[in-house]
C-alpha cells in the first residue's frame, strides 16, 4: 500500500509538480503561499530542476515564458496581488501559445487586503486577467490529495493544449494539512512533442516564439485559432464531482474550500428531511455547463456558495438559463460562510 | 581570386523594415556576421525586444524569442538555466533595457547570469513615435519634452552602464558607437568579447552600443552620425567601464 504524508496544500502542489516533471520554478514571496516557494526551492533542485527566486512577480512569470519556450516544464506561483501582477505575462504565454501552470492561493481583496482565505479571483482567473480574447484552464482543488493531483492534471493540459493552466486554491487549501498519497511508478509523464521548442536551430529551420502578428488578418488567423481550440476545451475538459444529486430538490454549487463546508451543509440539511445535494466544480474553466444543466431540469432551485460576493454565481446562472431559480450565500473580505448560514438559507428557500 | 566578403548565414535577405539611417541594421549585420564567425549559430537563441528592433528575427536567420516589454533578460535567465550549451543573449532599446525592465536588468546583472546584452541606446523612443527615453540628453527634444529635457522635471540622462559596472558578478561593461567605419569595427570587436565571455563561461557581458535614429532626432543621416560624436558622446562617454 502505497505511503501516507501529512503534508499542507502548498507543499502537495510541490510534490504534484515534480511527479509531473516540472522542470523549472520561479516566485516570488507572498502569504499564504511562502510554504510553496520554500519547499520548492528545497526539492526542485534535489530534482535536477531550476528554482529562481525573482526579484518580482513580473520577472517570476516572464521567467516561466522562457522556461516553457525552451519546451521544458515551467511554473509559477502566487497569492492574489501577485497573481494581478503575472496578468500581462499570462496573456503573453497564451498569446505565444505557450504551456505552462500557475498556482493562485487566494487571499481577500482587493488591494492589499489581508491574508484570509478568498475566492474573489474567479473573475480574473476564468475571464481571461489579461489583455486579448484568451482563456486559461482553471481547475479548483478540494483536498490536499487534490492540490497533488491536479497538478499532474494540469501539466497534462498545458501540454496538450498549449496554454496556461491555473489552479485556484486559497489560503486554506494551501495551509491546511491533511493525508497526501503519492502516485508512484503507476503514473507516467506523458511525453508530448514539441517541435516548436527553442533549443537551436540544427537540423531544422529557425524557430520563433511569438505573440506579435502584423499584417492584415494575421493575428485574426491566430485568434481563430485559439477560439478553435478553447471550444475542444470547453466540450472535453470539463469536470466535476457531485454529491447526492441523484434525488435532491436542492443543489448547492461549490469549489475549493467552500465545497467542503457545503457537503457538510448537505448532510445536515438531509438530517433535517431536506433533499440537498452538491456540484462541485473542479474545472471552473471549462466551467462544467453540462451537469448544471442537466440538473436544472429536475431541481427546485440552486445555490451558489462562495467565498465572495457572487463570481461564479454568473456561470451558473448561464448555465441554468432560467430554468431553475438560482440563490446566492457569500461572504467577502476573507470571511468564510459557515454550515449553519447555508442551512439557514435552504430552509428560507424551501419555506418559500 | 579570393573571396573577401560574403553575405552572413545568419542574415536573412530581405529588406528592411528600419527607417533610412537607422543604426538597427548595423547592429544586426555585427551580431550576424559574429555569430557565423563564432560558428554559434546552431546554438544561438536570441530575446527580441519591444521597440523597433522586435522584427530582428525577421533578419536573424537562427532561433528567436520575443519578450514582453522590459522582460529580455528574465527570458533570458531561464533560457539559459535550462539550456547552458545554448548561446544565449539579448537585443534590447532603451526603454526596454533601462525604463521598464530596469529591475529585470540589474538583477540578472546582479546574479551573474552568463549572459550576452547588446543595449541600443538612441536616446529616444523610436517605435511609440519619438516620446523621452532614460538616456534622453538634456535640452533635447521629444514628443514628451518638446521644450527639451529638463533635469528639474525630468530627471538626467540613465547611465545603466555605469551603474551596473558597479555590481560585482558584471563581468564586462564596454561602451561604444556606430558613428563611423572605425566606431563600427570598435562595436563588433566589443560585441565579440561579450560573445566570447559567454562562451567561455566568464559571466555577465554588456554592451551599449550609441545608435542613431534620425527620425525622431529630426536630423538627416549624416547629421545624425556627427550628432553622435558631437553631442552624445559627451554625455556618454565611449571606452571600457569595466
């Protein structure tokens, strides 16, 4: 049987990269991700890697654009200030077309805000945060063995599709420590080609890696593609895991963090003869459209928990398309909604 | 018969998209020519900047990456981490080198990264349209000074070479021009010895190469040359500054 660690959130994203064979790292300080970067700069070298400690987060995430150019592994982390400033960076790699992951443990906002755990970055993370008409994969984890293995995940897609990849956590996913279980020699790195890597021009023609088309329709034909490719995203990639949604009334819709106290919240409420069940979203880019939907058409109504004043709130609703009422519980500035707040608003709702 | 002069493997040929005069093709031409010389350019990979000199893979026949703005050298950094056999090194303006990615320029410095950097100083900003650059001399003119530079409003002349022959893991810091067939000779043997250190595993090697842009200094080609030696060099002196 395979080894249990008691490890945090941040130091599994770490264990999680390197079982994915990520090659190169570079960051910069900020709370509450310091455990990544430290453990990182432990374990990367050890690894055969690269871990640079930038002198900022514009140089962290240019660093990794270099890196992933040279058809190696690369990534960044950070906490959402940082996170705001890699955003020119995150477009560049996406416009060059480009593989890499960044790690968003989010912390409450805006501005400098404090080090409390936070989902208010799921606009900036989904909608693009950058400049130009671009998506990053975004994918949520619920557990410490999940900050693990969505990294795996996540090197995957970035590989495939040639693109960011995000993984959002907050401050609480990172901290917290629970069990963590290693893949061993069961998981294989999957080698992707990349002959569009810079690693010297023998034997082949020059290589260029580029975001800037002049000319006349030449950065259309680029956009083209990549709409062509964010819609095999959205059809293929979206996940998700749900909790008694079999026979419910009621869906609570949750990731991350808020997920955990909302399966709480649906045990409790089953306790009391409510019906509720869960959608948690794991892709929250590709937002997974296609359960909401299908759950919509039995359901009395939903609702979204977050811990902020309503992001994710919009995907759902687009997803349910009117076809169930859509409520809302969130809470800001760091603060968390608690198992009781959400059972309190079923029962408002279910009294209705 | 001997044949003396020949057209550089790593030049493309093909026109150019720089303004009549510009110093760009010049530089470009040097770094070309040396790299064949070198016989690097299977090796070679090269940051492009934002500013006029973005098209250089355009002319450069051998790999390339562009930058974002500013960010040559952290590019750079990982570039060559991950692939220390690879000949690597960065074309960078004057504001990209010493305006926005000032940071990025002095920590990689500072790091010691083995790394070759060619900084074309024109002392304003050509693509934008002419507006103040760091190195932009006092009383002259620009889009964003058009009653001069003044030190009290906007600071003097960035001497980055200077500062950053300061740090100790800069191994190399030579200043030169592209006035005249001698000047010119003079920049191609400084770019050698920061090709050369690199190669050698010396260390950080920078060159700041003086550079006309007749465009937006309102000169003529030729004025623009003797404004070079007349005028710039005074402030910037030429010679080895470490």
């Amino acid at each position: 049987m395979a080894k249990k660690i008691l490890i945090t959130g941040n130091e599994a994203v770490v264990e999680g990269a390197l079982a994915a064979g990520c090659k190169f790292y570079a960051g910069y300080p900020i709370t509450p991700q310091n455990e990544l970067i430290a453990y990182m700069a432990q374990k990367l070298p050890e690894s055969g890697g690269v871990f640079l400690q930038a002198e900022s987060e514009l140089s962290a995430i240019n660093m990794v654009f270099g890196a992933s150019a040279t058809g190696f592994r690369a990534m960044t982390s950070s906490s959402s200030p940082g996170i705001s400033l890699k955003q020119e960076g995150i477009s560049y790699i996406a416009g060059a077309e480009l593989p890499a992951v960044i790690v968003n443990m989010m912390r409450g906002g805006p501005g400098l805000g404090n080090i409390s755990p936070s989902q208010a970055d799921y606009f900036q993370a989904t909608k693009g945060g950058g400049h130009g008409d671009y998506h990053s994969i975004v994918l949520a984890p619920g557990s410490i063995q999940e900050c693990y293995d969505l990294m795996l995940v996540a090197f995957d897609l970035a590989d495939k599709y040639r693109t960011p990849v995000i993984i959002l956590g907050d401050g609480l996913i990172g901290q917290m420590m629970e069990p963590l279980v290693r893949q061993g020699a069961e998981h294989k790195v999957k080698d992707y080609a990349k002959p569009w890597a810079l690693t010297g021009c023998k034997g082949r023609k020059q290589n260029i890696v580029r975001s800037l088309y002049l000319g006349q329709g030449a950065l259309e034909k680029v956009n083209l593609r990549l709409q062509e490719r964010y819609q095999k995203i959205i059809q293929e990639e979206q996940r998700s895991q749900s909790f008694q949604i079999e026979d419910c009334d009621f869906v609570l819709v949750a990731y991350g963090t808020m997920s955990r106290i909302a399966k709480g919240a649906v045990l409790a409420l089953r306790k009391k003869g409510i019906k509720a069940g869960l959608i948690r979203p794991v892709s929250l880019w590709p937002f997974p459209e296609k359960i909401i939907a299908e759950a919509a058409k039995k359901v009395k109504a939903f609702l979204v928990i977050e811990m902020s004043y309503g992001q994710m709130l919009e995907d759902v609703r687009l997803s349910v398309a009117g076809k169930a009422p859509v409520h809302f519980l969130g809470r800001g500035g760091g603060e968390i909604p608690s198992e009781e707040e959400i059972v309190k608003k079923i029962e408002g709702v279910n009294k209705k | 018969m001997q044949k003396t002069f020949t057209h550089p493997q790593s030049l493309k040929n093909v026109s150019t998209h720089y303004c009549p005069g510009c110093g760009h093709g010049i530089a470009h031409r040097l770094v070309a020519e040396l790299i064949d010389e070198l016989g690097i350019r299977e090796k070679a990979i090269a940051i492009c900047p934002v500013g006029c000199a973005v098209l250089a893979y355009d002319y450069w026949d051998f790999d390339c990456t562009e930058a974002a703005h500013g960010r040559g050298l952290a590019v750079a950094t990982a570039i060559k981490r991950l692939r220390p056999d690879n000949f690597v090194f960065t074309y960078q303006g004057d504001g990209d080198l010493a305006a926005i990615g000032t940071n990025e320029t002095i920590h990689a410095a500072n790091r010691g990264e083995n790394l070759s950097v060619i900084f074309i100083n024109n002392a304003v900003y050509g693509m934008t349209g002419g507006q103040m650059a760091p190195t932009t001399l006092l009383g002259q003119k620009t889009a964003t000074t058009q009653k001069g530079r003044e030190a009290k409003l906007h600071g003097h002349p960035l001497k980055i070479s200077e500062m950053l022959a300061i740090l100790p893991a800069v191994k190399y810091v030579e200043r030169v021009a592209l006035h005249s067939p001698q000047s010119v000779l003079q920049t191609k043997k400084a770019i050698k010895q920061a090709f050369e250190n690199q190669i050698n595993n010396v260390g950080f090697s920078f060159v700041e190469v003086l550079s006309p842009c007749p465009t937006y200094w309102g000169l003529a080609p030729k004025e623009a040359m003797a404004w070079i030696k007349d005028v710039m060099m005074k402030e910037f002196p030429l010679g080895k500054i470490k």
